[in-house]
C-alpha cells in the first residue's frame, strides 16, 4: 500500500484515560522491549497505543549482505501508520532505530519532517530524539556508544554522530544473532558491554538498538560510569512527551529524563 503526503492524518483526541495525551508507538514485529518500556515509563493522563511494522530480515551472518540491508532496508511503516492514527494520537514515537541514524542530522531531520507532514502530528525518532537529549544535558562532545549490532552497523551509527560533530571514542556492538535475540541479552551482559565501550576521555554514553532492554538500567549505568547515559527508548518517550507539552520528570531513568 503506498501513501501520499497527507493521505493518513486524523485529528488528534482526549478520552477519558488520555485525557493529556495518546502516543502512538510504532515498533518493528519482532520487538518486544519497547512497548513494556514506554508503558512503564507513561505519566497519569497519558496513554500509548502500539503499532507493528514488517522488517526484511538483516543476514548478521553474512556481513557484504548486512551493510547492504542498513542502507537499503524499508519496511511497512507507512502501512502501521495508517492503522494506529485511526485512534487519533497526538504524538507518534518510533520506536526502531537504526534507519533514523543513516547520513547525517540534515538527512534525519528530513525524513522526522516527512513522516510529521505525513502523520499531521509531531513525529519523533530515535536518532533526532538522542542529538536532542546530547543537547538538553550539555551536549557533551566525546561519546561513547554501545548497540545490539555488528560492525557495519556501529560504524554507520558512528558515522552519523561524527556527521553531527561528535567525537566518537569507542563503539561497542554485543553482535546480536537475529532481531528476537536482542531481548534476550542480560543485565549483566549489558553492563559488560558498556564497560567494554567505555573511555576515561567519554563524556557521555550513547545506547542505540531498541529491542535492547536498557532503559532500566539508566540510573545504574549512570552511577557506575559516573557520566550520562542517553538511551534510544529513554530519549524518544522523553521527546514524544516534551513535544506535546508533559514536562513530567520520568523517575528512574537517568538524568536526561528525570530534570530536562
């Protein structure tokens, strides 16, 4: 099904539970870390209605194919959509990452621009989410950055904070085996990917990959690094909430979310 601009937009609507707002969340099928996330993370007065987009799935075991898939790979987010506007949010976070960080921040503000004319409401997605929660904290310039992925996906992601005047001291990718396989790293195994990425010279740490179940980790990470930690779930919730308005602090995650 394709689309034009303009062709998907309702006019957005309080409800008695919603009577703040409704997010629209759009999450890839295989993801089953960002919908418990954001729900835990909602304020009173606010609800979130999740939607599911179709990937091609990402061949990790054949890197020349992989990177191929980073730069090519569209799935039906359109279609997803067109199916939860129908309950008329007011905002839509997108909870799937890694094509928001292709290019530089020129090229991901033109793609958030497109899907907001698209939609008619504001748009949030996670690359345009973590340059503005680097910009809320500071915008500390040396960054350190873990994901759920292999090499060509973290250099394309270093690609883009390079693009966007960062100094990227370390990446770290855990080196997933599929998109479900991503839920299922550990506390602990997370924690010793962010020791692995992490550099005395960091200001700050970066997690991109949202299936990756960190953002309740935020506060630990914090501590224990003693620097912040901006998380793709953490930021985008955090924006999709300060776009429409709710500057509720968002306890127990981390310093971006809790005071900005």
């Amino acid at each position: 099904m394709s689309h034009t601009l303009h062709s998907i937009q309702h006019t957005p609507s309080f409800d008695v539970m919603a009577h703040r707002a409704k997010v629209a969340v759009v999450v890839p099928a295989t993801n089953t870390i960002v919908q418990p996330e954001m729900e835990a993370m909602r304020p009173h007065g606010v609800t979130n209605h999740v939607t599911r987009m179709r990937l091609p799935p990402r061949p990790y075991d054949d890197q020349k194919e992989y990177k191929k898939a980073l730069e090519t790979e569209k799935g039906d987010l359109e279609d997803a959509l067109e199916s939860v506007l129908l309950c008329e949010p007011h905002v839509v976070a997108h909870g799937h990452s890694i094509h928001s960080f292709r290019g530089d921040a020129e090229v991901a503000l033109k793609e958030q621009d497109r899907l907001e004319k698209l939609c008619g409401i504001p748009f949030v997605t996670p690359s345009m989410a973590v340059l503005a929660g680097l910009e809320a904290i500071g915008r500390p310039k040396r960054i350190s950055i873990l994901t759920p992925y292999w090499p060509p996906a973290d250099e394309m992601i270093a690609a883009f904070f390079t693009a966007c005047g960062y100094e990227v001291v370390s990446t770290h990718g855990l080196k997933s085996t599929g998109p479900t396989a991503v839920a299922r790293f550990t506390p602990e195994q997370i924690m010793k990917g962010f020791e692995a990425v992490d550099r005395l010279e960091a200001e700050a740490l970066i997690h991109v990959g949202t299936n990756l179940p960190v953002s309740a980790m935020t506060h630990e990470i914090e501590q224990k690094f003693a620097k912040p930690m901006i998380g793709v779930n953490v930021a985008t919730y955090w924006l999709a909430l300060r776009r429409v308005g709710i500057k509720d602090p968002l306890r127990g995650l981390g310093i971006l979310a809790e005071k900005y």
